[in-house]
C-alpha cells in the first residue's frame, strides 16, 4: 500500500488561516484520561467539526518527568498519519497545558467493549488484526515502534473499524538501530524486551509490537491473555515464564487461526512473524483483500451502539466536580493569573519550576497543518536541536531525575504501564 501522509489535512487547507488555540474550540464533555493527560471531545467553532482533545497539565509533565515524553508523542505524530490511526490535527499551548487535538472515534476502546462483557466474533477480531497489521506495517515503514499495542489504546469508529493510538512511549530506530529501553505494559511486553534489559543483550526492534498484537488478539477473542502476568511479577520471573509455559490455544479455534496466533506469539524474535509480508503468507488471511481491508470496505463485525457513549460516565463528573482546574474555567482562571502576574513583584515563589515552565513554553512544538501543510517536514527540528533540548531537560533534576538510561513505573491509572525516559 502506498503510504500516503499528510493527504486528508492538507486537503483541508485554507489559504492563510490564524494559529489554532484553545479559544476555537468549545469544550463538550470529558471521556478519559491516561498516564499523560485527560481527553475531552471538543468542536471547533468555525468549522463545527468534532475532535479529540487531549491535554496535559504543564506542572505535573515537570514534577512526575513526563515532559520528555509528551515532546516525543508530539514529534512522531506530527510526521505521520494513516487510515488506522488516531492522527493528529493541531497542537497548542497555554500558560498551564500543552494541548493535542486529534481524530474523535466514538466506538469506544477495545479495553471497554470487553469490560462491558462484549464477546467479539472471530470475523470482527480477524478484521482488527488486518487493520492493526496495515497500521504496524506503515508506522514500520516510518521507522516507529509503538510499544504500547494493548485493546486500551485500539479504539474503535462509528462504523466497527479499529485505530491505533498513544503514542507516548514510542520510539524512533532508524539505520539498524535496536530500542534497550524497559518500555511498554507487562502483560504485552515481548520477551526480548525483558531479556535486553536483564542481560543486555543486543536490544530489540519492531518485532515486539507484533507480539503484542498477538496476545491482544488472543485476549479479545478469548476474554485472557496467552501468559497471567501481573504488575508484581519480576523481570527474571518472566523471563522464566515465556522459557517453560506453553500457551494454551481454545480446542474451537480454527487450525489455520492457531497457526498464526503461534507464529505472532513465536518467543524468538528472529522466527516470529513481523510484517505485512509475513502475515500474507498466513493460511488463514489468504481469503483477505488488503486494499479492501486498507478502503475500509469490509464490514465489521461489531458495530458499537450510536445511542450512546462509549466510555466511563464519571470522568466527565470527575471533571465538573473534583477538578481543582477545570477546562471549561480555564479563560476566567487565566485571565485572574495574568492579572496577578501584572500587579506582583516579578520575583516568582518557586524561581525554579518557573524556569522549567519557561523551557517547556518555548520548547513546545506547535503543529497546525492548516497554516502549511508541510508544516512538519520544515518545522522538524533537526538531531543537534533535539539533542541540546534532551540535555536542557536532562541537566535539570526536576525536569528529568536521572540522565541514564532506565524506566520506571507509571503514577499513573495503570500500575502496569512501564515508561521509559529514553
């Protein structure tokens, strides 16, 4: 398939439109949020189109060092879009949040349908695991490995058809180059992932995501996963694990789909299968018509319910009531901050994250394909640049504890989620 970037934002281009803010989007109502931020769906005023928007408090990105991260997320999406993405739209700040605003899909996560005791057929699964496979295949040809495919981050459009997102552990290899970071959630996590991190090893690459996808597949047509991995098991114990259990396929399951599951879930990398060329060799994707599949002409199998939202109702009650700063005050509340900054003497109560913010302010890239369609290829900063930003971050302690390369394990919602700093 070609990869065609850039085709349907561009296409929308207007000839010289103002910089994309906050103030052009009205706030509609909360519908999640992650290690990174909250996501609330929101419409642009001029065009009344609906987007995701996903923001991430300033202040916190600095004190749990996720600003290294979130920059990351945002230098990768702004290079790529495909069908069976969550592609990015606009990209803005303001004095306490960095904004992403990005393609809305009302279907809800596969994470949801199966905790709502959705049983998918193995048609619907087979139609996710082609899409899954033709958006690995581009991010592969971009040089990008997600590490983080799980059904928390397939989520689902009005139609049934699946889209990756979460880009915000993923990383760039180029060159024959090999990721070494303890990156991704445990139960999805490659084996080669742990053993480069026991004994170091010789890394790993692209390979991991294709596992991960294996054991989604498994776990959304069975209701488990292949391996009982849990947030307290130690890397060496895993280790163990993948070396002596054998996975148990469902006696039902056709053999050609078994098959293939055993080929996705192969523990040596080198054997397992990692492209879309590998998967059309598949007996049991041999009936598949990829451009079909790539048209989204192929019905799905499950069609989320258009009455309602698919997603958890309390983190919009979360947002209106909780919430110490809630979005849709933000205009009032910055207007008394700015006020305040005027009237006080310019010496700030904490100098020093008043620092930090100021690099994070001037650091931040903006992305609206609206004003130049090419925006990204001429805005992307080159390798000297990235590496002088990394160092400004990595040289302040709040900003980034610890310059080695190491991980460590998410605040956050999922106590399983593993983040890497590098």
């Amino acid at each position: 398939h070609p990869h065609n970037t850039h085709s349907n934002r561009a296409a929308e281009a207007p000839s010289q439109p103002p910089l994309v803010t906050f103030d052009h989007f009205q706030i509609l109502r909360a519908i999640g949020k992650g290690s990174f931020g909250k996501v609330c769906i929101v419409q642009k005023r001029d065009t009344e189109k609906m987007y995701a928007m996903k923001y991430m408090n300033k202040q916190q990105c600095i004190e749990r060092d996720e600003v290294r991260n979130v920059f990351r997320e945002l230098e990768i999406l702004q290079e790529i879009e495909h069908v069976f993405l969550v592609n990015l739209w606009y990209s803005f700040q303001d004095e306490e949040d960095m904004f992403m605003v990005v393609d809305l899909l009302l279907g809800g996560d596969l994470r949801y349908h199966l905790q709502q005791n959705v049983h998918f057929n193995e048609d619907a699964v087979k139609l996710y695991l082609c899409e899954m496979t033709l958006a690995l295949d581009y991010l592969q040809s971009q040089h990008i490995i997600h590490r983080d495919i799980k059904p928390d981050n397939i989520l689902l459009d009005e139609q049934g058809h699946a889209h990756l997102t979460d880009f915000n552990i993923a990383t760039i290899i180029k060159d024959g180059e090999r990721a070494t970071a303890l990156a991704g959630t445990k139960p999805y996590m490659a084996p080669e992932i742990f053993q480069s991190f026991v004994s170091g090893g010789t890394g790993y690459a692209f390979e991991v995501d294709w596992w991960s996808l294996g054991v989604t597949v498994f776990e959304v047509l069975r209701g488990w996963r292949p391996y009982e991995i849990h947030a307290s098991n130690s890397v060496e114990s895993l280790m163990q694990l993948f070396s002596t259990v054998s996975v148990q396929y469902n006696t039902a399951w056709p053999k050609d789909l078994v098959h293939l599951m055993r080929k996705l879930l192969t523990v040596n990398p080198e054997h397992r299968f990692s492209s879309l060329s590998h998967m059309q060799t598949a007996p049991y994707l041999s009936d598949i018509n990829w451009d079909a599949v790539y048209e989204k002409k192929i019905d799905a199998g499950f069609v989320p319910n258009k009455g309602r939202l698919h997603c958890d109702p309390t983190f919009e009650l979360e947002e209106m009531i909780l919430e110490s700063r809630p979005l849709h005050k933000k205009k009032k509340r910055l207007a008394k901050n700015r006020s305040r900054e005027a009237s006080k003497d310019s010496q700030s109560e904490n100098d020093y994250l008043q620092e930090c913010l100021e690099v994070v302010q001037s650091e931040f890239m903006i992305f609206n394909p609206n004003v130049h369609p090419w925006y990204k290829r001429d805005n992307q900063l080159g390798a000297l640049e990235r590496n002088a930003i990394s160092w400004k971050f990595s040289s302040s302690p709040l900003l980034c504890r610890n310059v080695e390369r190491r991980s460590f394990f998410s605040r956050a919602h999922s106590p399983l989620l593993i983040i890497p700093y590098i």
